[in-house]
C-alpha cells in the first residue's frame, strides 16, 4: 500500500512510523503496536492511502484508549 502524502509525493506504508509517533506522544508501545496494526488492516485492501486518512484513524483509536497521548498528539500537531 502507498501513502499519498501532502506535497503529493507517495512512499510505501511504514507501520513503525505510526507507532513512534504514538509513543513519542506518550502513548505505550502496547498501543502503539496494536493501532498501527489496527489501522494497516483498516487500509489493507487500498491501493493508496492519505496523510490525512492515516491520521484520523490513529486519533480515533488513540482517543479511545490513551486519552492523554491523544491530546498530546493534538497539541504538538497544531
């Protein structure tokens, strides 16, 4: 699966990526594993994925299980 990232360049999907960007919002790496794994199975069947369609999924998720990572993650985004 490619990832279509804002300036319209693609690379291939990095599942590791999701999960250091979780836990360096202090998420653990428990969850971490589990929702970038979570959120690859969501795209699987995709050709292509967005930026922004990754983002929305981790968030979701991330707000349902570490509610204080999520807003960490909100915080450092804006």
């Amino acid at each position: 699966m490619k990832v279509r990232k804002k300036n319209g360049s693609e690379e291939e999907f990095i599942r590791e990526k999701i999960v250091v960007a979780i836990v360096k919002a202090g998420g653990s790496l428990e969850n971490a594993r589990a929702i970038a794994k979570e959120v690859e199975n969501t795209f699987a069947a995709r050709d292509a994925v967005t930026t922004e369609e990754i983002k929305r999924e981790v968030l979701n998720r991330l707000k349902d299980r570490d509610v204080k990572a999520y807003q960490s993650w909100l915080s450092y985004k804006k």
